[in-house]
C-alpha cells in the first residue's frame, strides 16, 4: 500500500511548503494532468484506490475530522481493507 499526496494545480502552496516536516510524499497536479479536475477531487479528499487503481471511495477529512476516533477508525479500516489482499 502506499500514501501520497496531491496538490491542486496552480496552488499557492508549493510542493516544498506542503513537505516542511512531513515524511508523506507530494505530488503536484499540473493543469494538463488535471488529476483533481478529471476525479471530482475536492479539497482534503482522502482518494482510496484498489490495486489497480480504481476509485473505491472518497473520504473527505473536512466532512470527517480525523480527531474523532469513529472517524479515525473508519478511515484506518478502509485502508486495511483495501490494503489486505483476498485469501
């Protein structure tokens, strides 16, 4: 399993400010990619992909606020779910 992050296209945060004291690793939209555009991404949306990669859901922290220990619980099962190969 792996964990990045994506920034808007034409931010006004840079890759370097986003990263300051972070460990996850950023990624930069650009306006020909259009990641953000082309998925309906909205802003603080956790994108869980399967294996190969399609859209299992969208978990927004803003809507979900991750100091919620429910909300923390199911974010964290989801990934394991996703993350847990079938038997």
């Amino acid at each position: 399993m792996s964990v990045l992050g994506v920034g808007l296209a034409d931010s006004w945060r840079s890759i370097e400010e986003m990263c300051q004291g972070r460990d996850l690793p950023w990624l930069q939209d650009t306006a020909d990619a259009d990641w953000w555009g082309r998925d309906g991404v909205d802003y603080r949306d956790v994108v869980v992909l399967d294996p190969t990669g399609d859209v299992v859901e969208v978990y927004n922290l803003t809507r979900n606020d991750l100091g919620e220990a429910e909300n923390y619980t199911a974010l964290l099962s989801l990934l394991r779910e996703v993350a847990t190969p079938p038997p």
